[in-house]
C-alpha cells in the first residue's frame, strides 16, 4: 500500500511539474508576441510618419513631391514630431527608441523610458515619380536574439 502511495504520489507530481514548466513557458512566449507586436506597430509607424511629410509637401505652399529627402537614398530616425524632411535625423544604429509613460508615444528625442527597440526608415527613389519606404525596426529579443519587423511601401507621384 505504502507503495502504491508513493507511485501515485510521484505520478502526481510529475503531472504539475508539466503544467508548471507549461505556465512558465507560456508566460516567456506572451512577451515575445507582445516584442513582436510593438514593433510591427513601430515599423508601420515609420511609414505612416514619411507619408504624412510627402502629402505636407504636396499641400498648396508646401515644396514639390519627396523635396527634401537625401537623393538617391538615405536612412532615417523618424518620429511622429517630425514636420519637415529637412530636418530628419540620419539614422544612428546607437540610438533607441524611448517611450513616454505620460503620453504613452515613441521617440527619439530626450525623455521617457529607454526600450530596446530601434527604427530606420530608409527613403529611396527608383524612378523620379516613385519613392520607395523601408521601416525596419530592430531588437534584442528573448535569450540576446536579434530580432527585426521590416514593413515596405511604395508611394507614387499621381499628381502630375
């Protein structure tokens, strides 16, 4: 009987062991779908930020269409306080991203919290009516791996 109790016991035991190492690594992958979550946000972000400068730039007494972007292609730091391409910060691989708790907004400027995300958003012109966007955001993920979200568009000249 005393062994009959002891194999239920250990069965038992084996049984939550499982379900705990379960918790724990469910809890590990939670953070990185949320990684992965952020930054994809972070890369669309980047897009979305060189959209609005090239529609402001198009706007009546704006410049001309993609005036102010480096010819042929250049990598920058963005952010959504950027308003005009001739101020954009050339992308610095030692720079993060910082979040704002108050404002709950990303940027590269001084303030708030350092995260471990990066984002370079490279502008380049395959032709004279196309521009080309590449927002990359990097990462260390979990255990050290390098991490990366890379999102692409494409905007057209079509006010000819």
């Amino acid at each position: 009987m005393l062994v009959e109790a002891l194999v239920a016991l250990s069965v038992l035991t084996m049984g939550f062991l499982g379900i705990l190492t379960l918790l724990s690594r469910s809890t590990a992958l939670t953070r990185v779908v949320s990684d992965n979550y952020t930054a994809t946000y972070l890369a669309a972000e980047g897009i979305e930020i060189i959209k609005n400068l090239v529609d402001a730039n198009v706007m009546p007494g704006g410049g001309g269409w993609g005036d102010g972007f480096i010819q042929p292609s250049a990598s920058y730091e963005v952010d959504y306080q950027d308003d005009n391409p001739n101020n954009l910060e050339v992308f610095n691989p030692d720079n993060f991203l910082n979040l704002d708790l108050a404002t709950h907004l990303y940027s590269y400027r001084a303030g708030g919290s350092p995260t471990p995300f990066k984002r370079q958003v490279t502008v380049s012109f395959p032709n004279a009516d196309e521009m080309q966007v590449v927002s990359n955001v990097f990462w260390t993920g979990r255990g050290g791996s390098p991490s990366r979200v890379l999102v692409e568009d494409h905007f057209y000249n079509w006010r000819l």
